[in-house]
C-alpha cells in the first residue's frame, strides 16, 4: 500500500501487524487488533469497527471532512481485512457485503473476483461487512505458518482460495507468463479447448470480460514492480506489452489515479 496514503507505508508493516494479531483468540480480537494497529499508522483516515445486527463492519472514515479518496487505497485495504481473517480461520470467511465511498470506477467487473459478495459505490465511508458468527469462530495459526503466508504475499490475502478454480483465475495464470505477448481470448479459448462464446458467456457470469482481467493482471505487475524494483518505465511498459511508456501511463493512470513516476515517488518516500 505505498504511495497510497498521505504517509508512505513502510516495508515490514505486513509482518509486524501479522505478529500482533497470531496469538489473538477469535478473529474478531484480532480484528479489533488490526484496527488499533492500522490506527497509529494512518494520518488522513482512522478505521472503525462496530457490531450491529448480528454483523460485523470495518469502516474507513475521514480524519478530516473533505480527504482525498484514493480508490485503490480503499480497495487493497478492504481485500487485506478480508483476505487475513480468511487466513487467520483457514478457510474464506463470509463476506455479506462491501461499500466504497467513490464512484463506480471502470474496472468495476474486477470487484466480482476480488470481493465474493454484494459490492455498492458512492457511500458515506468504504466499509467491509462480516457475520458476527464467523467474527466469533477460535483460530490457531502458528509462526512457521505465518512465514510461510508473508514469502507468499500478497498472494494469499490478494485473491481466496475460492476463486483459484474460477475462469478468471485460470486465464491470470495463462496470461502472467505471456504478458508481454499480444495475447487474444482466442489464444486463451484454444488453451482451455473451449469457444469464444463458451469464454465470454463464463466471463460475464462472472461480472467481467477478457480485457478487464489481462488489464487487471497488467496492473497487479506494474504495481509490484515500480514499488519493488528500480525497473525503467519504458522497460516495464514493453514488458507489459505496451507499444511505448506513454500508453502504459495513460493506462497506469486509469487504473490508480497516478502516473507510475508518482506512484514509485510515493512509494519510496520512507526509504
């Protein structure tokens, strides 16, 4: 999440936040736990959590009335709270449903992989809902466990076990070796020995389309890379198959907001 608040977050946290929640009894301790942590790091919102009709919300509200939204911020920060209570208990936990603060953006469709349940824009704050029931279940996790789930990250909090199996995952495993590669759902159809028709009538089912998810993958990689890596903007567009860097920052700035020179900025700004 570099880059995406007003005060960078620094390398570590992930792990240091994982530490405090292991020894936590229930899921919704360490929930209560995450938010306190996430508090004392977070200039420009302050997390809530509040029980209320049998279910559990996690809410971003605003500091200060007026605070710039950053989609992507919210978004990685609702899939991070989803994504480790899932883990924490072993299995995905229910999600009943999520809110975001802006608009429907564009990439919407990829919402139906990232978050399995009802998504809505344009509320008072971005606000993840779970079953009281599930907050409540015991968990253990061990540390050898814990290593083993941050080597991987963010794989293991980023997309559930759930969705592993689903057409969009299968065409992101297809695509990430061949990114580079003009890559057409033709290519993808004839991989999986299935029609164009079968592909995008499965796609829809799944509330997105071809070209959403490579773009999504496209995106996934980019942003790992201009925060991990002092890899050249040009190198990085041809190796996400742009014909040149001015296309792949149009598209970076489409999908966050920011030009990639501004997202690596901000996101070295602690180093």
């Amino acid at each position: 999440m570099l880059g995406l608040w007003s005060r960078p977050v620094r390398t570590g946290t992930l792990k240091y936040l994982m530490l405090s929640l292991l020894d936590a009894p229930t899921v919704l301790v360490a929930l209560h736990r995450f938010v306190r942590f996430w508090n004392l790091l977070l200039d420009d919102y302050r997390l809530q959590i509040s029980t209320k009709n049998n279910l559990v919300r996690l809410a971003l509200a605003e500091r200060t009335p007026g605070t710039q939204v950053t989609p992507l911020g919210h978004e990685l920060m609702m899939k991070l709270i989803h994504g480790i209570a899932s883990w924490l208990l072993g299995r995905e936990i229910n999600l009943h449903r999520v809110e975001f603060s802006f608009t429907r953006p564009r990439h919407a469709d990829d919402y139906a992989f990232l978050y399995p349940g009802e998504v809505s824009f344009d509320a008072g704050m971005t606000g993840i809902y779970f079953s009281y029931q599930d907050c409540a279940e015991l968990f253990k996790r061990e540390k050898h466990e814990l290593w083993a789930f941050l080597k991987r990250a963010p794989e293991d909090w980023t997309f559930s076990a759930f969705h592993r199996a689903s057409l969009v995952a299968k065409t992101r495993e297809y695509l990430e070796p061949h990114i580079a590669q003009p890559v057409t759902i033709q290519d993808l159809a004839k991989v999986l020995h299935t029609s164009v028709r079968t592909l995008n009538r499965r796609f829809a089912e799944e509330g997105t389309h071809f070209q959403a998810v490579k773009d999504g993958l496209r995106r996934d990689i980019a942003v790992h890379r201009l925060t991990n890596s002092n890899t050249a903007i040009a190198t990085l567009a041809f190796d996400l198959g742009f014909f040149d860097a001015t296309g792949f920052c149009r598209a970076f700035k489409h999908w966050t907001g920011s030009s990639p020179t501004d997202y690596r900025k901000g996101s070295r700004q602690d180093e």
